[in-house]
C-alpha cells in the first residue's frame, strides 16, 4: 500500500515531508515502550499531562464522562494514530484518554516534540496534520450524530475501523475481517445511542447479511450493501478511498 493513503486529503507536495515526519518522530519516541492495561487511563481528564504518545498495538478513545455517569466516546485511536498532540500547547486536558484494550504505546514529552517541531518542519507538519486528521473525523462524527440514523452511524463507523486498518497495513487492503475489542455498551457511548438498540441494529445487519460482530470479530459479509447504508454520512475522502470502500457512492 502506497505511504500516501496514510494521509486522508494531504496536498501531494507535502507527502514526502509527512513521510519523513513519521519516521523521525517514530525515532524520537523509539525506546520509550509502555503498555496499558484495558480499561487504564493513560490521561485523566481536567489535568496537566505532559506527553505525546504512538499507539502501537491495541485501541484506544478519547472520552468525556459527566457528573451524572453518562459517557461519550469522541474519537477512537487505532494504531499507527499519533494521540494527545495537543499536550504541547494545553496546560490540560478537557477529556480522558482510555485504552479500550491492552495497548502499547510510545511516548515524548511535550519539551522534546516541542523542540524537534519548532526545529523540523518534517515533524511540525505530521504533527499539524494529525490535528487535521482528527478535525475530519470528528466533523464527520457530529454531522453523524446529528443528521444520521442508528444504522448509518454503526455502518459508517464499522466501515471507518475497516478502513483505516487497511491504510495502516493492520489488516489486508482487501481483507473484509477484523478484531473489535469494543463492547456493545461502548459503542453505545460513542454512537450515542443504549446498548440495547445497539443489539438491535446489529441483528439486522446480521440478519440482513452485511455484518457478523461475534467474540470481538468483525467480519463484513456484504460490504456493497454496509456502504450503501452508511453512503449518506461518508465524507468527500471515503467516497473516493478503496479501502473505506466508498468509491462506488460517488
């Protein structure tokens, strides 16, 4: 897979700059492993922290959980993501950064990734990027939580993992199969819908024949049909992309 499907959207004169910036940060943080537990918070919510990390195994979300115990999942890391880029310009964080499995991770503290930014534009670039990248995501997710339905959300959002997995090279560019540690009850907060409607959608697209989720395992049995579902919320990048297979909506 080519290193530019990396980058949703990039301007191709800056390719070989994000490429770069990749690798030299991967260099910096190189060394730096740490593993998380399932359920561990890696940043708690409302306070200073002071690192930026690379997931390298495992997922991971950025959540807001309120006074009264509702909870929100607002973006899902999957490995390759560079997360909590913001800790070099915030004295904290508003949300929670949760590892949704048991992931592995490097990490650089701001001074460093700071430094090197200032100093690289290779690196200054990724990182401003990442930032852009997330930006997508979650316009995507409002215009999904607002105007969508249930099924278009969990469509859109299984075609989403789906996608960047392939881009990443964690699963085959062609590969219709992969694991989901996530619960019904947490894609529940991120879709912003109860887990038992969660159950609901999920049986119809089972018994619609477009999706199995069973022991953590996604496995897409008609992927034409889960894009047609999901179609009204891919954005202009997936429309286009063969590996979040929205190529044939346009």
């Amino acid at each position: 897979m080519s290193a530019s499907a990396r980058f949703a959207l990039h301007r191709p004169e800056f390719l070989d700059a994000l490429v770069r910036g990749e690798d030299k940060i991967a260099e910096l943080t190189k060394a730096s492993s740490m593993t998380f537990a399932a359920g561990a918070s890696v940043i708690v919510a409302n306070t200073d922290h002071r690192f930026v990390y690379r997931l390298l195994q495992g997922w991971a979300c950025r959540s807001r959980q309120l006074a009264d115990g509702r909870n929100q999942f607002i973006l899902i890391f999957l490995p390759g993501d560079l997360f909590a880029v913001k800790s070099m310009f915030v004295t904290r964080h508003t949300d929670a950064v949760l590892a949704v499995s048991r992931i592995v991770v490097e990490r650089i503290h701001y001074r460093d990734l700071h430094a090197a930014y200032v100093a690289d534009s290779d690196i200054a670039t990724r990182c401003i990027w990442q930032v852009m990248e997330e930006e997508r995501r979650l316009h995507s997710w409002v215009v999904g939580l607002g105007q969508g339905s249930a099924e278009e959300r969990l469509a859109l959002l299984l075609l989403d993992f789906r996608g960047r997995l392939a881009q990443t090279g964690a699963i085959g560019p062609t590969s219709l199969a992969y694991n989901m540690p996530l619960t019904q009850a947490q894609l529940a907060d991120h879709l912003g819908i109860t887990a038992v409607h969660v159950n609901r959608v999920l049986k119809s697209f089972r018994e619609c024949g477009m999706v199995t989720i069973r022991d953590g395992q996604v496995v897409i049995t008609d992927i034409d049909a889960l894009a047609q579902c999901a179609s009204p919320l891919l954005d202009a990048h997936d429309r286009v992309t063969p590996e979040c297979e929205g190529a044939q909506q346009t």
